[in-house]
C-alpha cells in the first residue's frame, strides 16, 4: 500500500541551514548535508530544500549544495526557492535532485508549468502554493506570503494541475508557525478536487496534527520544520504513532 | 562528467580490488536523474562509467538503463543513437530502472510507443481512480529473484510513475496501486524494477549491491 509521507523541510541560505536547528549528535547543524543524511537515517520519506538566498551566486551554491546532498543521501528530495527557467531545473536535476518546486515564477508565467513538465516529466514538478484566507476565502499569496494576489486557491490548484504540475505542496500562511495544526479544511477539498498528490505545510506542532491531516485533510505527505529540527517530534515515533492510527507510513 | 572514465580507469590501483574491478556502466541517453545512480553506486563502494557509446555498454559486465520522463521522446533517443538495437543484444546483466524498465517492454501508452520488446507486456496508463502520479513508498511482495536477496517481503520502495507494466509471466515483484501490477521484471540477463533503488534507502542500496554481483 502507497504510504503518507513525512518530509522535514530545510531552508538554506547561502548553502547552509538558516532555521535554526537544534541537533546535539551533529557536528556542524549548519551543513545541510550531513543534517539530511540524519533525517534519512532517522525515518524521514523525503526532504525539501528551500533556498533563501539572495545573492549573485546563489545559482552555483544550490547547484553544489544539490550535487552534495545527491553524493550522500539515498532518499528522493525536492528543491525550491527562487526557480524561474527551465535551464534552472536542468542544472538542478542534472545535479541529482528529484523533484523541483516552484512558487512566484508559475504565478507570475504559468506556461512555465508547461515547459517543465513536457521537458522533464510532470513527476519532478512540485508547485507550491502559499495562500490565507481573506474574507473568507483563500488567495494565493507570493514572495513567502507577503504579496497578495487575485488568484482562487482551488482554481489555481487546478490550472496548475491541468498545465502539468506532478504535486502541490500547499502552505497555509494562516496556519504556517502557529503549531496549532494543518489547514485540513482546505487540504481535504484540494485532495478531493484534484487528482496529483498534495502535500500539507503550516502549522504542525504535535503529532496529533499529522494524524488529522492526514485522516481529515486526506494529505498525502505532510511537510514541516521546526518540530523536527528541534526535535520537538522525532520522525520514528511520530511514525509509530501513525501506524498504530492505521495510517500506512513507512517504519 | 568529465571524471567519470578517470575513475574507471583508476580502480585497478585501488585496495577493494575485487568490488571495483566490475565495470558498471550507466547508459547516458539524456533521459534521467543519472547522477543520483552514479552516486548511489559510489555508496556502495564501485565506480560506475556514464556512457552512450555502443562498445562500451557492450564490452561492460553489468549495464544500468535509467530513464525518468516521457516514453515516447526517450525512445526517439534511443532510437536516434541506435542504442535500440544494442540494449537487446546485450549478454551482460542489465538493469533498467523505472522508465529503463517500461522501455524495455513492448508498448507504452504514453505517447503510443514501441518499446525494446524485451519483456512481453505492454505498459499502461493508472486510472483515474487513484491519484496520479504514484508518488512515494510502496510495498514489493512476491519477490522472485536473487535480485531481491536479503530484502525481506512488503519491503517498502520509492515509486514514482504515471504508466505501469500488468503482470505477466516475467514478473518477478508485485506492487498493488489501482492494481497488482509488475514493479520488477526479468527475462534472462534482463531485469527491470519501476521503483527508484537509488532512492529507495537501505533496501534499495541491498537491491543495486544484489545486481552488481550477479
């Protein structure tokens, strides 16, 4: 059976990890790699590297920083953050990473959806949609939630999934750092609605949130950061917890 | 990779002879996540050669066929560097992985192409019943050759496809989404497997180590 995913989510700036992480048994917390290889070993189905930087050379390190992670881990793992060309994705993947996400360049040139999906296979592209609720309803929001937009969140779900798009991963900026559960509402009718797999963000903070999402936001991964970087949940217990909530999880 | 052939050539003066002496080679037809197999045999302590010329795969002892991506434009590839006529000639072990392995068959629905017609099935398309595509780990039950070797059943796999190949006589795994459907095959020095081993964790680090000692 096809399990639910738990993906840690790491966002690097300059080819190191910015969030802070709390992680005594590792010599450097600030060496992406070697926290990605531990998250593998610890049970983690997937990783997701979202690059902050800003700066000229920020190409060549998410590259290198690919190419390394891709050396060491045996687990598929996704990158984002500041993706805009097809020629981008190529060096990436070329650099062994799975899957790529993009966010503000599909909102600002949706054909690109088209492009990459008809290049490279509609399973390496990840769309991530940020949106809140305003009045009620959910709207797309770019540059990590500050920018609103005029965009339905379910209609542009669909669009993207109709261009090509292989998941979505949704956060909900209503949600993201409050610890007080998934958007599960909006997740379930997203899942329902579309047929590519959605992966849940925002708001995870105890393992009771992973078994709703998954169960009442029919997830199919769930993403988060903090609780695993400062081990707030350890992936294996959390796992445990889900299988013995009949969730098929990888153990 | 420029230093791929370099390693190659250097594995003679290294300590762990009798492992690295094998050469893997990778064919490089321009459809894939290479690199990651490349590194994952590294893991493993060998050395594999990426390659697309035809008397290198051929003068190889185990060939790897990648392959992420549509059918129909990775066959054109083959197709235009006569690698479609070699692959089946090959007497080596071969191991096609995931779009590798749907080449390796008949058909494929997806762009309605032939296939290199070393497995007797046709691929087809999942319905719309389940989510499409399959993204994550899945389960392998009846596993039937040594390429499983110290993988135990139910043993959990990454997959991520769109079309699949149904069972048939040269199933060798079995993997239920939508369907039973075949997640690995083989016929003679040929095997495929739908799932990603290097992807796949400890499991699939058994997998590739099981295939490079045949």
């Amino acid at each position: 059976m096809l399990t639910k995913r738990i993906i840690p989510c790491l966002d690097i700036k300059n080819g190191r990890t910015v969030k802070g992480v709390n992680f005594i048994d590792l010599r450097d917390a600030g060496d992406p790699v070697e926290l990605a290889a531990l998250y593998a070993k610890n049970g983690a189905d997937e990783l997701v590297f979202l690059d902050i930087s800003a700066t000229e050379e920020r190409r060549k390190t998410l590259a290198d920083l690919v190419l390394h992670v891709s050396e060491k881990v045996n687990i598929p793992f996704t990158v984002g953050g500041g993706i805009s060309s097809v020629e981008d994705v190529d060096i990436l993947l070329k650099c062994g990473a799975d899957k790529v996400s993009i966010n503000s360049s599909a909102v600002k040139n949706p054909e690109l959806i088209n492009k990459l999906s008809a290049k490279f296979g509609s399973q390496c592209v990840v769309v991530a949609i940020d949106a809140k609720q305003i009045d009620g309803n959910w709207k797309v929001h770019l540059v990590g939630g500050k920018v609103p937009t005029e965009l339905d969140l379910f209609e542009w779900a669909k669009e993207v999934e109709k261009r090509g798009a292989g998941e979505i991963l949704f956060t909900s900026m209503d949600h993201d750092g409050t610890k007080n559960g998934f958007a599960n509402k909006a997740l379930a009718k997203l899942s329902t609605e579309l047929n590519i797999p959605i992966i849940a963000s925002g708001g995870a903070g105890n393992n009771q949130h992973f078994i709703d999402t998954f169960v009442e936001g029919k997830s199919d991964a769930a993403l988060a950061a903090s609780v695993f970087h400062f081990k707030e949940i350890e992936i294996n217990d959390l796992k445990a917890e889900l299988k013995a909530h009949d969730i098929p999880v990888r153990l | 990779m420029s230093d791929t052939l370099a390693n190659t050539n250097n594995l003679k003066s290294s300590d762990n002879r009798e492992k690295k002496d094998i050469s893997i080679v990778i064919i490089d037809y321009g459809a894939g996540n290479i690199q990651s197999i490349k590194f994952a045999i590294q893991r493993l302590g060998a050395q594999a050669l990426l390659s697309n010329d035809a008397e290198i795969i051929k003068a190889a002892d185990k060939v790897i066929f990648p392959g992420v991506g549509e059918a129909s434009s990775a066959m054109e590839k083959l197709i235009a560097t006569g690698l479609d006529k070699v692959i089946p000639q090959l007497k080596q072990p071969v191991l096609g992985i995931c779009l590798g392995m749907q080449l390796m068959c008949n058909y494929s629905q997806e762009g309605h192409t032939k296939g290199l017609g070393i497995f007797d099935v046709d691929v087809l398309k999942f319905s719309n019943k389940v989510k499409v595509p399959q993204i994550g780990w899945n389960t392998l039950t009846n596993l039937k050759s040594e390429l499983f070797s110290g993988i135990k059943n139910e043993e959990y796999m990454y997959l991520v496809h769109s079309y699949y190949a149904p069972l048939c006589d040269d199933t060798i795994a079995i993997t239920n989404y939508d369907i039973e459907y075949s997640s690995a095959l083989k016929k003679d020095n040929f095997y495929g497997v739908q799932f990603h081993p290097e992807k796949s964790s400890t499991a699939g680090e058994i997998l590739l180590k099981n295939f490079l000692e045949l």
